[in-house]
C-alpha cells in the first residue's frame, strides 16, 4: 500500500466505504469489487478498500474486534504485537509508575494503542510514511497519543529531571526491506547486529532513560543479556512470539524468565530462581532404564529461556537429553506450563524393531512427536507399513545421546 492509497481510504468517501462493506468473503470478493467500481467508486479506491477488509478479517485473531476500525500493512499486521501480550507490555509501564511513552519504531501502533489504553501519553514513531499514517489512524480514539514519521536515532528524548517518568519501547525491525522468502513474506534477520534500530543503539536509549524495554526475536542469545535487566521469552497457545528485555524499574526480576500464556487466557510464569538449588544446571538421565512413568514436555518459552530446570525440580525428574527439553519422573504433578504424557513403553530407536513392535499390538496409526533427533515423521510411517486398527503416540528423541522411542498417552 502506498501514501496515495492510504489517503484515499481515510478520506470521508474511502472510510465510509471501508466501514460499509460486508464480512470479507474470498469468494465473493471479485464480484463484490466489480459492483463497487459500477457504482462509481474509483478502481484504486476499491482496490485498497478490499485489501483492508481481508487484513481486517485476518487481524481479527491478533486484536479481536478492535480489528475493525484498524488499518493494516501486510507485513505490520504480521509483526503486530498480539492484543494479550501488548496489554502485558503496557502494563509494566504503568506499574512502574511511567507517565509517557516513546515508542520508537512503532509499526501499526499495536504496542501504542495498548499503553495509551492506559491513560499513559504515548509519543508512537515509525520511519516508513505510509506505517507511521497508519498508526496515526489507529490511534486516533486516544487524545494523549500521535504518530510521526521519524526515526530512532533522530527522535529527540527528554533528559534530566523532565525524564523522570520517561520511557521507550522499541521493537527493531528484523526484517529486511524488498527482500522476500517463497511466499512473499519479507525475509527474517537473526544477527542482532542485523537489526534496525541496532542493537547498540537500543542499549544507548536504555542508558539514557530511566525505563526501556525492546521487544527481540525468540532466538536472542542468552549471553547478550546485559546485566541487571529481565529477558522474558513469551509464548502464547505454544506459540513462542518473542523476547522482550526490561531495563530500570520495569524489570520484575532480572534474569531469565517466561511467560506462558495458555488459549484461555491462564498464564505461568517461570523464573530463574525456580530451577532450585541446582543453581540452573539440569539433571539429565543416565540410560534408557531411568525413564520413568511420566513423560513432560514444557512451553516451548521455558525450553527457549533456558528454564528446563524448573521442571525438574518440580516433578523431580531429570531430562531426557541436555537441550531436548523431555522431562521424565514417576512422579504425577499437574504442571501448567508443560504437557503430561504416561509412558506405557520406552526402547532404543530402530525402526524394523518398532515396526515388528507395532503390528504386534495391532496399530495402524501412530502421532509422532520428534525432538532433538533427525528424521522425517513422513517416512518414517511409510517405513513401519502399518495397517491395524489402534492408534499410537511415539516420541522420538535422545537419551545419552542416543535415540530413543517412547510410546505414550496424553493424561
């Protein structure tokens, strides 16, 4: 979408439009763009009105109804900041007594409209005009909150006494600009010195204001963590969306954390400190006789921040395989944050072995689950040729670095 486009539809004719057209319909929407321009309406307005309406409809799962009075970019909708995990952000500055935000780099204004929800003012700043005119837009309900075209490096922050209750959000682009993969999606950057703004520069603004907080891949490395601040990897429905590191007073405990938020809404959270004694390090099992009859599998958030450990301390078990993430104990605890699985069978992985094992048992189905080994679920089946009536869960992975299957079944 470009400024002429974004123009047009906030104009009072192209806004009355986007608010009159029906639920998107993908089927309908070519005959239904043919009507509006025989009615008159201009061919770029529709155009640009119909991409609305399906971004619109696909931005419902991020922000709900909201969704309807927003506008969209492709790519801002899909780096958007989901409504559950904003609302969280927003909170840490309002409890950390903050009154105004910078947010910088700001795309669609998700984290933006969910802090100036607050009643905090929010200044949102995002270098690409057409992103920084739709923030602008969606913005629009909250009086203490503007956009601007800018960048990070040429905002001009309060210092002093004036920054006392200062703070920014920054969210780097880690992206690279009309660089796109297979299905069109602008191409990921993973070097932090890849981002933009950069790393460094991030940590300058950090220096210079009493709270910050930067919002960075899940693949962030735990040894880049500065010094007293908070990284949280999050992960909402088993879906790990980010790394968000917390500077000053916005830090809740510095360290390692995660936050797993379940598709109810319940969430978890799982700290360094909760490793227990072991002071981080995980037990792991010795052989394959260790297994025991509980299979633990955590978040996806607590496997990527590290925090294994605190499972195990839980459940008292060990891991299966240093970084596989697997708990194992005979113990039946209702944790949260990790899947409970029984084992009914454990044995060293060989697939004419598994296959004799399985049509034994008369199975013909089997959902396998695979972590820390290599090998494709697909062939796998195709190798096992099963053709029975009962159905299965493997799990494929490491024990002492060889690999191992457990047969399980959900608790």
């Amino acid at each position: 979408m470009d400024l002429a486009a974004v123009k047009k539809l906030i104009s009072g004719e192209g806004w009355g439009l986007l608010q009159s057209l029906p639920p998107y319909d993908e089927s309908a929407a070519l005959g239904l763009g043919e009507q509006l321009r025989a009615a008159g309406f201009d061919t770029d307005l529709v155009a640009a009105a119909l991409t609305q309406s399906r971004l619109r409809a696909k931005g419902h799962e991020k922000f709900g109804d909201f969704a309807k009075g927003m506008l969209f970019t492709a790519d801002g909708l899909e780096q958007a900041t989901r409504l559950e995990i904003a609302a969280r952000h927003a909170q840490r500055f309002r409890a950390a007594g903050m009154r105004e935000v910078f947010d910088l780099g700001c795309g669609i204004g998700a984290d933006a409209m969910a802090i100036a929800g607050l009643d905090l003012k929010v200044t949102a700043v995002d270098a690409d005009e057409v992103t920084a005119t739709l923030a602008g837009v969606n913005l629009r309900h909250w009086p203490g909150a503007s956009a601007f075209i800018g960048t990070v490096e040429g905002t001009s922050l309060p210092t002093g006494e004036s920054a006392r209750h200062t703070a920014a959000w920054l969210d780097p682009a880690r992206r690279t600009p009309g660089v796109t993969d297979a299905l069109g999606r602008t191409r990921r950057v993973f070097n932090l010195d890849a981002i933009s703004p950069t790393w460094a520069t991030v940590q300058s603004i950090a220096r210079s204001l009493p709270a910050t907080g930067a919002k960075l891949s899940p693949s962030f490395p735990h040894g880049a963590i500065p010094a007293g601040t908070e990284a949280q990897w999050t992960s909402l429905a088993g879906e790990v969306l980010e790394c968000a590191i917390w500077w000053g007073p916005l830090v809740k405990r510095a360290g390692r954390s995660a936050l797993v938020i379940g598709s109810h809404g319940r969430s978890w959270t799982v700290r360094e400190a909760d490793t227990g004694a072991a002071g981080g390090a995980v037990p792991l099992a010795s052989s394959l006789r260790q297994i025991g009859s509980w299979l633990y599998e955590p978040d996806r958030a607590v496997i990527r921040a590290g925090l294994t450990g605190a499972l195990t301390s839980v459940v008292d078990g060990v891991e299966l395989d240093s970084g596989v993430g697997y708990v194992t104990s005979d113990r039946c605890v209702d944790v949260g944050y990790a899947r409970q699985f029984a084992v009914t069978e454990s044995m060293p992985f060989n697939v004419k072995a598994l296959r004799a094992w399985l049509r034994d048992r008369d199975v013909g189905r089997v959902t396998i689950k695979k972590r820390g080994v290599t090998l494709d679920a697909d062939a796998l089946r195709r190798q096992l040729r099963l053709s029975g009536s009962v159905e299965m869960t493997l799990v494929l992975t490491r024990v002492k670095n060889q690999q191992v299957c457990l047969v399980v079944r959900p608790a």
